[in-house]
C-alpha cells in the first residue's frame, strides 16, 4: 500500500509541474501545484487501490462460494446415483 501511495504522489506531482512548465508559470507556482498534486494524486490512487483489490477479493470469494457448490452437488449426486 505504501508503494501504491508513493506512487500515486509521484504522478501527482509530474502531471501538475509538467502541466504548469508547459503553461510557462514560474518556479513557486509549479512547486506549490506540484504539491497540491501529489497529495490529491496520492489519495485518489490509494482510494482505487483498494477499490480494485477489494473487486479482486469479492472475485475470489464468489469462485470458491460457485465450486463449493458444484462440489456439494457432485457429492449428493454420487450418494443418490442419480445420473445426469
């Protein structure tokens, strides 16, 4: 997660002071709309972080639930040897 966050920071900060040297600002403005932007590029990556693992998670959880299932059913058809 930290990783995530650090990173998120990194793309903040680029794409306000790339944003900002493209529109010829000077240094203080570029600094402080690079700060601005790694903190909300942080946040906002954190938060789809954890958006996307907890999607992966939810995943994960309905397969196992489905092949539970699917067990369950193999073995209450081999007790009943009924065939399909």
């Amino acid at each position: 997660m930290k990783f995530i966050f650090i990173s998120g920071g990194l793309i903040g900060f680029l794409t306000a002071a790339v944003t900002d040297w493209y529109m010829d600002r000077g240094p203080d403005r570029i600094f402080f709309d690079g700060a601005a932007g790694c903190l909300i590029g942080a946040l906002l990556l954190k938060w789809f972080w954890g958006v996307v693992i907890r999607g992966v998670r939810e995943t994960y959880i309905a397969k196992q639930a489905a092949a539970a299932q699917v067990e369950a059913a193999k073995r209450a058809q081999a007790k009943t040897g009924i065939t399909v």
